[in-house]
C-alpha cells in the first residue's frame, strides 16, 4: 500500500516535471532559452521514472534495462544539449568562439581593449 | 489502468507543445523540440511496458534511446553549417 502510494507520487512529480518543461520550451523568447527545459526533461524526470520503477518493481531484468535506457538518456543529454548550443552559435556568427562575430565584422573593439 | 499507464498517457499530452513548437518555431527550434519528443518517447516506451507488464518490450526504450543520441548529434551537425 505504502509502495503504490510511493510510486504515484514519483510518477506524478515526473509527469508534472515533464509537462512543466514542455510549456517552458514553448514560452521561452528563443532558442537558448529553450534549451535550458530541455535538462529537466532529459536529466530529472527519468531519474524519478526509474525510481519509481525500481520501488514497484525490484531488481529484476525489467528495472535493469529500464536504468540502462534512462543512465543513456541521463549521460548523453547534456553533450546533446551542448551540440545544439554550439550549433544555433555557428549558424548565427559563423564560428562558436567568443570574439569572431567581432572579427568577422571588422570590430576591433574599443582602444581602452588594447594593452 | 495502473498508474504506469495513466503516466504515459498523461508524458504523451506533453508532446503537444512540443508538435506545436516543431511546426511553427524556427528550424533550431524543431531541433530542440524533436530532441524533447525522443527523450519523452523513450520514456513513454518504459511506462507502456511496465504498466502491461511486458518484460520484453523494454528493449524498445534502450534501443530508441541510443539512436536518440546518434541522430541528434547527425541533426545538430548538419544543420550547424549546411542546412
């Protein structure tokens, strides 16, 4: 009784996280906004979805496969989320570094910049 | 219906946003978002196969998860500079 209870509340804040981060992706002004409700989405909810499948279930094959799908989602998201930062930067300045959109516009910035 | 079920039923309503995201923001936008739909497909897959106690399907959600990776990172990349 208490382990149902547990678990309805696990996958209720995990449903609630979820769909809290995809109204976050479509409020947000732009894309970098955006991708930052990408982490809960990718990171926290499907640590609260193996816990609660890890209560109800045990350790059993089931809860195994179900920690190896979300350890991946869990490990891989952040480097996803970097590449798709890295990417909305190139395609908006040409080069991902701080300072060539500078370059490439010919602006050397203030004399005061200069040793 | 057990809870599982009723999870994944509810993880599937939060792909709307996310459709509407896809269809009407800019094509980095879709990027972001189709990266959100994968992650909560893969864990709608998960629910699905605990909430009909399906032990077999959960090779499905560890499959989609690894391509989800593989196929974003080909996306980002290509629409980095020639897209």
């Amino acid at each position: 009784m208490i382990r149902n209870v547990f678990v309805d509340v696990i996958l209720a804040a995990a449903v609630a996280l979820v769909l809290a981060s995809t109204v976050g992706l479509l409020a947000m002004r732009d894309t970098y906004q955006r991708v930052h409700y990408l982490t809960p989405l990718a990171l926290v909810a499907p640590l609260l979805l193996g816990l609660a499948i890890l209560v109800q279930s045990g350790s059993t094959v089931s809860s195994s496969l179900t920690w190896l799908a979300l350890v991946f989602i869990v490990i891989t998201g952040p480097f996803l989320s970097h590449a798709t930062i890295r990417a909305i930067r190139i395609r908006e300045t040409g080069d991902w570094r701080l300072g060539a959109d500078a370059e490439a516009t010919g602006d050397a910035g203030s004399p005061g910049d200069q040793p | 219906m057990n809870a599982f079920v009723a999870a994944a039923v509810a993880m599937l309503v939060a792909i709307v946003p996310c459709g509407f995201l896809l269809v009407r923001g800019t094509i980095m936008d879709a990027v972001v978002a189709y990266e959100a739909i994968t992650a909560i497909a893969v864990m709608v897959l998960i629910l699905l196969a605990e909430g009909f106690r399906r032990s077999g399907e959960f090779e499905l959600p560890v499959l989609l998860a690894v391509l989800m990776f593989g196929s974003g990172l080909v996306f980002v990349r290509l629409l980095e500079r020639w897209l």
